[in-house]
C-alpha cells in the first residue's frame, strides 16, 4: 500500500503563507505525478495543482498566481507553497501519485488542515 505523508499545515491569517509537504516513497522512480487537492467543510474535494514527471505544474484558476508547486527528488517529496492566503482556501489538503502501475494504486494520504482567518 502506497499512502503519501501531508505535512505543513496549520492556522494563519489572510494573506499570509504556508508551505505544505508531501512524501510518498517511489514518487521519482517510478516517474509519477503528483496532485495537491483540497476539500472545505461541506464541500467537494477540488483540484488544485499538478506536477508532471518532466516537471511541468498546472494550477486551478482560484489559486494561480498565488500557489506554486515543485518537487525535491532527492526526497520523494513534492511541496505547495501557499502566498497570499484567503479565507476560502481553509480546507484539508491532501496529495495523490498519478500515473501508470504503482503511481496509480497509490491511496490518499490523511491531509492537512489549512485555516486561513478574515
């Protein structure tokens, strides 16, 4: 079982920054991506980035300009930084592998808590 570890989450106030983290073993050698999501209280569960094998990032339109993922490879870990917080990005965040094989049996990790203030 392939579960990712979230991590970096916490309380902050509008406009402010948390960087979140994201380790899931085999994420590089088996060549994944990975998507951030996010899911309010009452809510669907809504995409908010992916990071291609080659590197590529794509960005929901509610969080381009102010998030911004990347990937360390050395560590299996992928982060979201998050600048310019609002109240409607409180959400738990969670990240899953995609791709072929072991990218794609890859579960979802337990997330993280994001509570941005007014």
């Amino acid at each position: 079982q392939v579960q990712p570890v979230e991590s970096g989450g916490g309380s902050v106030q509008a406009g402010g920054s948390l960087r979140l983290s994201c380790t899931a073993p085999g994420f590089i050698s088996n060549s994944c991506g990975m998507d951030w999501y996010r899911q309010a209280a009452g809510k669907q569960r809504e995409w908010v980035s992916t990071i291609s094998n080659d590197g590529s990032t794509r960005y929901a339109d509610s969080v381009k300009g102010r998030f911004t993922t990347s990937k360390d490879k050395a560590k299996d870990t992928v982060y979201l930084q998050m600048n310019s917080l609002k109240p409607e990005d409180t959400a738990v965040y969670s990240c899953k592998m995609f791709g072929r094989g072991y990218c794609f049996i890859s579960h979802w990790g337990q997330g993280t808590q994001v509570t941005v203030s007014s």
